[in-house]
C-alpha cells in the first residue's frame, strides 16, 4: 500500500503529534487541515492520520490513529484534494 504522506513515527513531539513535511507528500496531494490521509514509510505498516496543522515553512503535524488502515478506512472519505 502507498502513502499520501511519508513520516518517521518516531518524529513525535511533547503532544503526541507526528511532524512531517509537504515535500513528502505523494505527488498532487495537497495536505489540508482536519482531512484524514494514509501515512507510513519503507519500515513500517501504514496508519491513518489526521493533519492538525501545515506550516508555512512545510512542517506538517499529524495526530497517527491507533490500529491498520482497513480499521480505520472510513474515515478516509475526506482524502485531501489532489492537483
């Protein structure tokens, strides 16, 4: 399964928040905030996340639901737009 967004889960900060970046997003998905997408990266299984915030700078702060992705598909009906 691919990703709309690579993260490292161990990048996470004092709340719990997973930090990403924009530059690694899939191509022509646009990261909007309170949209669900599929994240992961080459080591480990794919999750879904909610986007809380994207910076101006790139940083994206997502909050990774517990459980795989097929748990938790439902909530991808509100994929982020793509270009």
């Amino acid at each position: 399964m691919s990703w709309d967004l690579w993260i490292d889960y161990l990048r996470t900060d004092g709340e719990g928040l997973t930090h990403g970046s924009t530059h690694n997003a899939a191509p022509g998905v646009r990261l909007l905030v309170g949209q669900h997408v599929v994240v992961g990266n080459e080591d480990a299984d794919p999750a879904v996340a909610r986007v809380v915030s994207v910076g101006d700078d790139g940083v994206v702060l997502v909050a990774v639901l517990p459980g795989p992705v097929d748990g938790n598909r439902s909530l991808l009906c509100d994929q982020p737009a793509t270009t």
